[in-house]
C-alpha cells in the first residue's frame, strides 16, 4: 500500500471499514481541537486525508478545508459524503504532500504511519498556528490474544496501531523544546466474533481438529462457527503544538 494506485484499488473497501467503525474518534479529536482553542479556524490543510473521516468533521468548524491526498478515488469518495452532508467549503487536492506547498493555519494529520520524525520540521512550515497529530497507539484484542497464547505464538500485530511513532514525535518535540499537549483517547468495545473469523489472522496452517480443540479451550464449545463475546480496547493520542 505505497502507491496512489493501491490506495486507489483500496479506496471504496477502506471507507467501508471506516463507516463501519462504532468509535467517535472523529467527533473526539475535533471537540479537542476545539478546547486546544486550535478550532475554529479559518483554514485547514488535512494532509493524507483518505475519504474524508476526519475532514468533514472538520469542515464543520473551519471557514476553508483542503483534503489532500495522493488516492484520486479517495478524493472522489469523500466528495460524495461531503455533497450528502452539504458541505461547501472543501478543496480536494490530488498530490504527495512531500511536493505540497500551500500553507494553512492548523495542519491536521491523522494516520500517516509513514510520516517520519524527520518530516516534522516540513510538517510545520506548512502550518501558519498550529500542527495537529493523531495516531491509534494500542488495540488489544482479548481474544485474539487468548488464541495466541493457546497456539505460543506472539498476538499478531495490528498495522494501524503503533505506540512507538507518537513517542517518537513527542522525544523530537521535547529535543527542540517545542511545547506541546497531547491527548489520549481510549475506548473498550464488545462485539461478536467466532473463533472460524479469528483463525486467519494467526497466519500459520491449522488442520480442522485443532481449530475445534482451540475453540473448546476458549469458549468451551468446539464449534469454531459459534459467536462469543469479544473485548476490544483502543488507543488513540492526539498531539498538537503551536507554530
């Protein structure tokens, strides 16, 4: 997923997932956005915005936002959601931000797993107030984690969730005693899986007979197809600092 044209293929089936998302992260990083005083603004720049999630919250309390993103058919998709909302104060922008150049008063950034602590510095000049991060740092999947330790594996990783990028952002911030706030969101959800929905995310070969011994141990009951109980907890953290 490093290029606009796999990002493209995976436009419509990521704003999906997204839909399908029960978290009012959105809604909770803006009313922050909104204590840090950093909303309302007059313009907004949300760099790598995808299809909108956090963009047209924004555009909400914004005179002006500017959706950039590499993904055309993300654009696309965020347009319609937008003309169903009946927001008009959007600017879609197909680019790489690295070539980017249009500043904005609050520069918005949400889920970027390649920006480097290096990229800060540009990340910056952009903004003409204030910079403004958010990463999920944690999922922890009690299940999923059961499973692993009944099979002595480690728990499989979750690719959006990485603790170790928001340190690194706030070590570089504390380096060059740039004061800064930082946020931190959590959230426990209950839903419904099967142990059958959980097995190919282990990603090692498992015959018939082991899955049904894996349920019967998890659940106590060997049908792998039958729904139980799950808990999910997550973490975000929102950083943001003047410039």
């Amino acid at each position: 997923m490093d290029t606009p044209e796999s990002w493209d293929d995976f436009a419509q089936t990521y704003t999906e997932i997204q839909a399908e998302s029960q978290l009012p992260i959105q809604s909770d990083v803006v009313k922050t956005l909104i204590n840090h005083h950093l909303l309302p603004a007059q313009s907004v720049l949300d760099l790598a915005s995808g299809s909108g999630r956090y963009g047209l919250k924004l555009a909400e309390h914004a005179t002006e936002v500017t959706l950039l993103d590499w993904s055309t058919n993300m654009l696309t998709l965020a347009k319609k959601a937008a003309k169903k909302r009946q927001l008009n104060n959007i600017t879609y922008t197909t680019a790489d931000w690295h070539t980017y150049r249009q500043s904005a008063d609050l520069v918005f950034i949400s889920q970027l797993p390649t920006l480097k602590v290096t990229d800060l510095p540009r990340i910056s000049q952009l903004s003409r107030q204030a910079v403004a991060i958010n990463h999920q740092t944690r999922q922890d999947d009690h299940l999923l984690a059961e499973g692993a330790a009944w099979l002595g594996i480690p728990v499989p990783p979750v690719y959006q969730a990485d603790a170790n990028l928001m340190a690194d952002y706030r070590a570089w911030l504390q380096a060059t005693n740039q004061p800064f706030k930082r946020q931190v969101f959590t959230y426990h959800r209950t839903e419904a899986v099967t142990i059958a929905d959980l097995v190919p995310e282990f990603d090692v070969p498992l015959g018939v007979n082991q899955v049904a011994a894996m349920a019967q141990a998890l659940t106590g009951d060997k049908d792998p197809h039958q729904p139980v109980d799950d808990v999910i907890d997550y973490q975000f953290e929102l950083l943001t600092w003047l410039t």
